[in-house]
C-alpha cells in the first residue's frame, strides 16, 4: 500500500512539471524563483516635488482662500492636501475671476539635488458628462496677486496661488459641471506625465451653492 501512494505522488509531481514545461514551451515564458532574479524600483510622488494646499491644509496658516459660494455657512472651495485636493466653487451666473482656488508650493530641497527648479503647467479638461468646460482660464500667480500666469517657473520653497476665471455663457441654467485641472510638474532633463495632479472643480451655474 506504501508502494501505491508513493508511485502515485511521483505520478503527481511529473505530471505537473510536464504541465509547466508544456506552458512554457507553448507560451515562451520563463518561471523563475524570487532568489533567482529580482528587480528593484523607485517612484516618486508629485508631492515629493510639489505640494498642494487648501485652506484647512495649509501649513501657513494662509486665509483668504476661495470659499464655496452661497454656501451658509460660508466654506473654503477646496478640501484635502495634494492628490486628495478637490474643489466645489458653488453657483455662478456670470463671467467672474476666481482667486487663491488653492495653492502650490516647492519642496526646500527636491528629490535630486541636480534640479533648482520646475516648471509647473495648469491645463483644463472638460466636464465628462456633458463636455462642457465652465472654466474659461486658469494660471499661477504669488500670494495676493490677481495675475495667471500658466506655466510658471519655480525655484525651491516658493508658494504661488492658483486662479482662475469661470464663465458659464451657452452653459445650461441649474447644471452643475465637473470639469478637471490639471497640475503638470516637469524639470530640465526629465519629462513625464507621471508628476499630475488631477483636480476636480465643481461649478454650478445656478444661484444657489449648487448640489454636492
């Protein structure tokens, strides 16, 4: 009986290495232990060269900040701290220019030493549903400024406040709109769309706050 259940066993182990051996030579895949090879990788995060703030986030203590409109009582527009950051502006009827939406600042030192600064590019996509855009402008400008400036240079530990301009022309009356800004970091000698922050920026185009 002994005899049996051993045969039977190495019965087993042949079959599977066949199996494995037919996967691979019908495949070309290659099977190999973790103590034979392994690979090493490093990423990092936007964060780790930009942040992102809103007021409640803001290690400043900077006020000022956009407030979600004809909320009561009155709130700060953006929530959370870098890829968490989203935006609800509230309700618009007309063209208005919207300042300090968030803001953006530069590490004291960026993960390689070799780079002084980045240049930081604000670009605009559509709400998904509709297709529509309620955000006419976006750029950076200094704290307390009123400019957009898109892109911008920065060098290490500078703070720069996001702008932007809504307008709700040929949009639909009672919509809310979710369109996205994106944040784009890039420096000399390296270039990837791996560095983005996607916010998403609530508008309505109504006369109250507008849904959440």
């Amino acid at each position: 009986m002994r005899r049996v259940l051993v045969t039977l066993v190495l019965l087993a182990a042949l079959a599977a290495l066949a199996s494995a051996v037919a996967v691979q030579r019908s495949s070309g895949a290659v099977f190999s232990r973790t103590s034979d090879s392994s690979v090493q990788t490093t990423a990092d995060h936007i964060h780790s060269w930009l942040y992102a703030y809103s007021q409640p986030t803001d290690p400043d203590g900077l006020t000022g900040y956009a407030v979600w409109r004809n909320s009561s009582p009155s709130v700060p527009a953006a929530t959370g701290i870098n890829e968490s950051i989203a935006v609800h502006l509230g309700g618009y009827t007309a063209r208005t220019t919207v300042n300090r939406v968030i803001t953006i600042k530069t590490p004291p030192t960026f993960p390689d030493s070799t780079v002084t600064s980045v240049t930081v590019t604000a670009s605009l996509v559509a709400d998904s549903t509709t297709g529509k855009q309620p955000i006419s402008a976006v750029g950076f400008a200094a704290s307390g400024s009123t400019g957009r400036t898109n892109p911008v240079t920065l060098g290490r530990g500078v703070k720069d406040q996001m702008n932007l301009v809504i307008s709700v022309t040929g949009l639909t009356n009672n919509t809310l709109y979710v369109p996205t800004v994106k944040i784009t970091v890039t420096f000399t000698g390296f270039t990837t769309a791996y560095y983005v922050y996607s916010i998403p920026v609530k508008v309505y185009y109504g006369t109250g706050p507008g849904p959440n």
